[in-house]
C-alpha cells in the first residue's frame, strides 16, 4: 500500500491549491472504514495536523485553518483533498497525507508535497 500526495507548488498569498492524496494497493473494503488526515511540516518545526477526515465523514480542522481549507475524500477513486485557499506565507511547509488503516490501526503516510506561499 502506497499513499502518493501531489497538488503543490508555488502560490502568492492570497492565492488556493488543492491537494491529492492517492492510495494505490489498498482494496476499498479497506480504505472506505479508515480515518485521513492532512499534515505538514515546516522547516525547524514539528509535524503538525491540518485537517482529519474520518471513515463517515466526519471532519476536524486545526485552528489555524480559519475557515480557509476544506478536506474531502473519495471512496470509489480512493482519495482524499485538501482545498486550499487565501493562502498566507506561514502556510509554507511539505504537507503529507496520513491514512489509519482501520482493522490494525496502522498509521500510514505518503511521501509530501511542498507548498510554498509567497508574500
């Protein structure tokens, strides 16, 4: 099973991306019950939650989000996004992709894409 995140890039403040998260080798009797997330990571800092989507739905948003982002996923294509708009340059970072595979708990990530947000 692979995650595979893509959709970053260079944007100016104020500007959007939206991010793709891609599980390959994953049956969907799997994927539809397990709960996703978006995380990132900016340089000297620790890896942090942006934004969880559960098996049913359910979404949770870190604070700093505002409003701004929206996560979504999609059993039948096995995937999950990340909406992103009025970006600001304190949203710099590489964003990973993290799925909780149900029947174990395994914590599965993909390999980052990098956002970068000018002023």
């Amino acid at each position: 099973v692979q995650l595979q995140a893509s959709g970053g890039g260079l944007v100016q403040a104020g500007g959007s991306l939206r991010l793709s998260c891609t599980a390959s080798g994953m049956i969907t009797s799997e994927f539809n019950p397990s709960d996703m997330a978006w995380y990132r990571q900016a340089p000297g800092r620790q890896r942090e939650l942006v934004a969880q989507v559960t098996s049913d739905r359910s979404t949770n948003y870190a604070v700093f989000v505002k409003g701004r982002f929206t996560i979504s996923r999609d059993n039948a294509r096995k995937k999950m996004y990340l909406q992103m708009n009025s970006l600001e340059p304190e949203d710099t970072a590489v964003y990973y992709c993290n799925l909780v595979r149900n029947r174990d708990r395994t914590q599965l990530w993909g390999q980052g894409t990098q956002v970068t947000v000018s002023s």
